[in-house]
C-alpha cells in the first residue's frame, strides 16, 4: 500500500510542480508587483504605493473601455454561438447525406492556432485582394476594417463566431445523444409539438451542458488576442482594443509593470467571478436532475 502511494506521488509530483512553477509563482509575483509604482520611465522606478494602483483602476477611462468592449464582445460572442451552435448540433443528430463530410470541415477551425486564424482573416479582409472585400464591393458597400470601427468590430465578432462554433456544436452535440428516450416518448405520447419538445425536454436536460459550454466560451472570449493582434492590432484607433490587448500594450510598450500587473490580477479576479457564478448554476441544475 505504501508502495502504491509512493509511485502515484512519484508520477504527479513533476505536474504540481510544473503547475506550481507556471501559474502559481507568477502570480505571486505579479501580486507583488502590483502594490509598487514600478515604471522604468519614472524617476523613481521602483517605488511602494499599496493599494494605489487598484484605486486607479476603479477611475482610469482608458481601462475601463477596454474592459467595457471585452464584456460587450463576450456577451454578444456568446450570444451568437450558443443558439448557432444548438440549431447546427441539432441538424448534426439526423441523419442525411455527407453529414460526415459536413461535420470534418465544420471542424477544420479548431485544429488552427489562433495566430493562424487571424493570418486568414488579414487575406480575406485585405483591402486589395481580400474576398470579402470584393464581395462587398460589388454588392455597393465600402468596407474597409482599418477605417471603419464598426465592420472592425464586426469582424472580429464573425471570425470568433467561425473559429469556435463548431467547438459549441461538437459539445452540445455530445450532450443531445447521450440525453434518455424516455421523456421524449412521453412528450410525444401527450401530443407535443416539435418545438415543445425542444423548449420543455431538450433545453432543460442540456442545461449542464449548456452552461458548461458557456463557461469555457466566456473564457476563452476574455483572453481573446492573437487574432485580434493580428488582425487589427487594436484599431482602427480603439475601436477594437478589448482588455487584453490594452494590458499587453501598456506593460510592453509603456513598461508600467506595476500598474500592469494590478490590472491582470483585476482581470483575472473578474474572471474567476464570472466563473464561480457560472459554477454555482451548474452544480444547481444537476443537483435539480
């Protein structure tokens, strides 16, 4: 028995120790960093100033855009996918020709970096010879992301859209084949319509499911950057700035590290909020079933 206990701490102690030296560490660090004034700009570089840099936060305007376009982009991310991804999972449950075919291709984005993805984007989008500004150039309208902030914003909300809704789907989809036969039969014993059955069954069985996946999308959608980066780099002007890239761009290019780093910890604080609410809904809807 010993025996045993020894070998499954000798097999996991390399991982605590990875997972300790990456994200714990760190944090410690930045939390350190975030009670000093430490800019290598300022006279005084390294200087303690307590809780100062998080008052700065709560009035900073160029913070709080930022953070502002990153719940917006979120909320509306989310918005679109979820339903997206539940109507194409749905159809994926039947069966018809080339579902196969349909669903390998729809799951061709996930196998891309992110930096890829926006690599893609800057070719469709290029003012010269990008195939989504051809098309709208002959449909009569102008479109042009590094002029236009709101088809910037757009676009980001499209690629992001394209990039992750199979993700949605694949998952919803796991969770509608492994829903029982039982409360669908009864459903349609009582004589329910097909969207009843979706609104009164469906929905309420996937619940977990669905939350689950929300969970992971807002995420993934807080952190959003390498295409963004790419893509834009945050323009035109700051019609695309969300919060990550506005702390990569102060802590690398203003080298306020101090601010910086009470600003990270404030987003991921924001974050393990969102998370934990998320978390208590969805330990509630299985503690329902």
């Amino acid at each position: 028995m010993k025996e045993s206990k020894t070998q499954v701490w000798g097999l996991i102690t390399p991982t605590l120790f990875l997972m300790v030296f990456i994200g714990v560490i760190p944090v410690i660090y930045i939390l350190y960093l975030s009670a000093f004034r430490y800019s290598v700009f300022a006279r005084a570089p390294f200087t303690y100033i307590g809780f100062d840099n998080f008052r700065k936060l709560v009035f900073d305007e160029s913070f709080l855009r930022p953070l502002g376009l990153s719940l917006s982009f979120v909320v509306i991310s989310c918005g679109i996918q979820l339903p997206l991804g539940m109507f194409i999972a749905n159809l994926l449950t039947q069966n018809f020709k080339g579902k196969g075919i349909f669903r390998t291709i729809m799951s061709l984005p996930l196998a891309m970096a992110p930096i890829t993805i926006g690599s893609i984007w800057t070719l469709l989008t290029n003012p010269d010879i990008g195939p989504l500004t051809y098309l709208f150039n002959r449909l009569g309208i102008i479109y042009n992301i590094g002029e236009n902030a709101f088809q910037a914003y757009s676009t980001i909300v499209v690629m992001d859209a394209w990039h992750w809704t199979p993700f949605v789907t694949l998952t919803l989809m796991a969770g509608l084949t492994a829903l029982p036969n039982q409360p669908y039969e009864a459903a349609l014993v009582d004589g329910a319509s097909r969207w009843q059955t979706f609104w009164y069954v469906t929905i309420p069985l996937l619940k977990p499911v669905i939350l689950t996946t929300m969970f992971i999308r807002i995420m993934d959608a807080l952190r959003i950057f390498d295409e963004v980066w790419f893509l834009t780099g945050g323009g035109p002007g700051t019609a695309t700035r969300f919060a990550s890239l506005h702390l990569v761009r102060l802590a690398l290019r203003s080298r306020d590290y101090g601010y910086s780093s009470a600003m990270s910890l404030f987003l991921l604080y924001l974050t393990i909020i969102i998370c934990w609410l998320l978390l208590t809904f969805i330990t509630t809807s299985r503690e329902e079933r």
